[in-house]
C-alpha cells in the first residue's frame, strides 16, 4: 500500500549487456534498496513514536499532526518535480542529493531542540525522500539496460520498500523504548552506507530540462495552505481569522498552479492530463485510499496507547500482521488482474478497506485488543491491492511519454489525502475525553470517502467511452476497465 507508483523509467527499454558487466551496477542496486528501505521505514516509524514525542515536547495534538503532516506535504508537493530535477541533473546524482538532504534532515530531526525545529527537519525530510523515489528507478534502468535484469531490479525495488514499511512500525516501538530521537537516529548509518556504494556506480547523464518554479511554489503554497487551515481549523474553529487566510492563500496559489500549468511552456502536470477521465478518477482513488490506510494508522497508532495502555513496541507488533500481508498483496492483484480485468482488483480492495472500517466503528468500547489488530488486516490488504491494480491500470493507459508525469501525480494525490487525514482525524481526536467518539467519526469519514471512490469507478465504466483528449496526453479512451 505505501510502496509509491512507479514513474516512467519502468517502461522496457532496448535490450543490453547482462546486469554483472555493467561497472558499478551491483553497489547501485545496493545503494537504491537501502535508500529507498529508508525512506519508506520513516514513512511508517513515526506513528508509533508519536505519544513519546508530545511527551517530550509537551505538545497537544495539533503539533503532533504537523509531524507528521510536515513530511508528507513536502514529499506530496515535489513529487511533482521531482523527475525533472532527476533527468536535469542525472539519476545518481539526484539520488545522492535526495538521500543526502534526508540524512541529513534525520540528524536535526533527531538533535530537535523542539518541536517547531522537528517539523521543519521534516519538511526537509520530505522534499529529499520525494527526490529520492524517482530518482531511484531512473537510475535502475540505467544501471541495468538489459530487461530481464532491470526488472529482477525493480522487483528487489519493490521488496526493498514493502519490508521497510512492514519493519517501520515495530521498529518505531522498539527504538522508542530507548528514545523517541533514535526512530531518526538510525537512518544516519544506513544512509551512509547507502551514499558510499553509490559512489560506485556511474555518474548519469544530464539532460535540458526546463523547470516550472511557478507551479512549484504554487502546489507547495496551496497544499501548505490547505493543511495548515484544517488542522488550525480543529484547534481555533473555522472563523479564526488565521484559518480564513490560509483557506484564501490555499484558493489563490490553486489558480495560480492552474494557470501556469495553463499558460506555461513546460508545466509540471499539463491540464489536458489532468482533464482525462482515467488520470482524474485515479488521482481520486489515490487520494481515497490513503485518506484511509494513513488516517487509520495515525488514529490507531494513538489509540493502542492512549485508550488501551499499550507500549510503543507492542503497539508496534500490533502493526505487524497488517504490513506484513501487505507486503505480499502486489502479486495476489497482478493475478487478479490478469484473470478479471484491472477494475476487478481495484474495486474489490476498496470495499476490503470500506469493511474494515465499518467494522471497526461497530467495535464495543471495552472490545479485546486483538479484535482491533484483526480487523486492520482487510484494510491494509484491500488498500495494497487496490494501489498495486491502480498503478497498472495507470500506466497502461497513458504513453511512455507521460507516464512519469502521471505517476508523479498520482503519487502526489495520495500524500495528500494522507496529510488532510491526518489533519482531519487529529482534530476529531484532540479531545481524550472524547477520544473513541472521535475515532468512531473519523472511521466513517473514512469509509464514506473510500465507499465514494467505489461508486464513481463504477458509475464512470456505466457512461460509455468519453471524449478522447489529444494523442499527446492519452492514447485510450476508454474508462477504467479492462
């Protein structure tokens, strides 16, 4: 569910040498699966150190969201240009720069003097990992030219991240134990030795590539806005006059993104894309699905502690069973998808999620522990599932040429539903007296966000083919079918 989609560089290519004549190609793998090991471990250790880390500051709920909503912006809002930096500056390259400003993020995150110091260590975090991901697979296929190997690649790519989400949450409770500052400590030697291999392998090459600053800044500033509205928003209520401004920021750099992404010669997200029927319902489904998966982690993460006593490295096992099923859904919806068509997997992982949800709102207050670890299996599963079939079904239907564009933005819906969850879910919980009605609401939002994207698949197949945009941007009419 968390392993991102994979941008264009995982089109086959021309055939080439085999992976062990090509120099410096086994310290490159290396380096990209610790990489990007690292940075999908961070995406999940947080959670679980939360408690400990509003302990440490003596910070209510809303500067816990910040974060982690801190990190998930900043990778959320360059993830959109961030393939451009990586062909402009050359795929090892950026890699090394990615991880290297994460790295180094990790550090002052780990040496926070406070809290305003944690959450901006983590909005560099975020920019860095948002390099790092394009960054890595660009650099796969140069390293490995040959197809066969390049996707036994990209398959370790793949394992690489779903075992990094798995291990992040009992990782964050067993590191907790000694400090909360460990869960950021420990990506220092790993990237390390990350950065070390890397300078094994070849330099990449660099490529003219225009960058779009106005649409840059704008996606950050509507984003940043948006997220800091809602969240201030459960803390001051919607007529504080701070709220408004951000709300009127959040609308104006909005238009602002539209227009350069309009007018501009070389936007980020060109509109025609933007405008097809199968790039706008995926960016929704995204946004639903980890409006889901990351709400749920964040609201339980608290919830095993805060309401049932657990310790951060029980609360971390209790994580366990879901990501480790995760970890295996991608084959289970490949073959789903082959044998029922991409839509089949899709929708049916989205109701495993909506099912899950419910019945966790159905679940008694003095409900067993286990019942709760139980039940966030089929969420977890279905979301994996869905993601695995969406990705496929994405990039079937748009050109080589777009394809990384597409990912980008798919990628950069998901953060954000997982951000404005986060933000959402906090205030509802921010009261501990209320903490399980709070809960019980944001599941339902949840599910009703996720039962929404289900109805719109479906109704969106009913329709028929819709207008065909330029050849340029979509080769397939079609909706989101077979």
């Amino acid at each position: 569910m968390s392993t991102p989609a994979s941008p264009a560089s995982l089109q086959v290519g021309a055939t080439g040498t085999s992976p062990q004549s090509e120099p410096g190609a086994r310290p490159a793998l290396a380096a990209v699966l610790l990489g990007f090991f690292t940075i999908m471990v961070d995406a999940m250790i947080v959670n679980v150190a939360l408690p400990s880390i509003g302990r440490g500051f003596d910070s209510g709920m809303t500067g816990l969201q910040w974060v982690v909503d801190g990190y998930t912006l900043a990778f959320a809002a360059f993830l959109l240009s961030a393939g451009a930096v990586s062909d402009r500056i050359g795929a090892r390259q950026a890699f090394a720069c990615g991880l290297g400003l994460f790295v180094a993020a990790s550090a002052v995150c780990a040496l926070a003097p406070n809290l305003g110091v944690l959450v901006a260590a983590r909005l560099v975090q975020g920019a860095g990992a948002a390099l790092v991901v394009p960054s890595s697979l660009s650099l796969l296929r140069e390293t490995f030219p040959h197809p066969a190997a390049r996707a036994k690649a990209i398959a370790l790519w793949g394992v690489g991240g779903s075992v990094g989400a798995a291990a992040g949450p009992v990782a964050g409770g067993l590191l907790t134990l000694v400090d909360w500052r460990m869960i950021f400590f420990v990506n220092l030697p790993v990237g390390a030795v990350a950065l070390v291999l890397l300078r094994r392998a070849q330099r990449s090459p660099r490529q003219e590539v225009p960058f779009d600053w106005t649409g840059q800044v704008a996606a950050v500033a509507a984003m940043g806005a948006l997220t800091y509205a809602v969240i201030e928003a459960g803390a001051d209520g919607f007529g504080a006059g701070q709220v408004l401004v951000a709300f009127a920021v959040a609308i104006v750099a909005a238009v602002v993104y539209l227009i350069a992404q309009a007018r501009g010669g070389h936007p980020m997200t060109p509109l025609p894309l933007l405008r097809s029927r199968t790039m706008s319902l995926a960016a929704a489904i995204g946004f639903a699905l980890n409006v889901c998966f990351y709400g749920m982690i964040f609201l339980l993460g608290l919830y095993l502690q805060q309401v049932h006593g657990l310790s951060a490295l029980t609360t971390g096992v209790a994580f366990l069973p879901m990501t480790v099923l995760t970890s295996f859904m991608g084959p289970v919806a490949a073959r789903f998808a082959t044998r029922f068509g991409a839509r089949m997997p899709v929708i049916s992982g989205q109701c495993l999620i909506a099912a899950g949800l419910l019945a966790m709102v159905g679940l008694p207050a003095d409900a067993p522990v286990w019942l709760t670890i139980v039940l966030m299996v089929p969420v977890g599963a279905g979301g994996a599932m869905a993601v695995t079939a969406l990705v496929s079904l994405l990039l079937e239907r748009v050109p080589a040429e777009r394809a990384g564009v597409a990912s980008g933005v798919l990628n950069a819906a998901r953060q954000l539903g997982g951000a404005l969850a986060v933000a959402v879910f906090g205030a509802l919980v921010a009261d501990r007296t209320g903490f399980v009605s709070g809960l019980h609401t944001s599941l339902l939002i949840a599910a009703a966000t996720v039962a929404a994207s289900v109805v719109a698949t479906v109704l969106l197949r009913t329709q028929g083919p819709h207008q065909t945009p330029a050849p340029a941007v979509e080769t397939d009419p079609r909706p989101l079918e077979r």
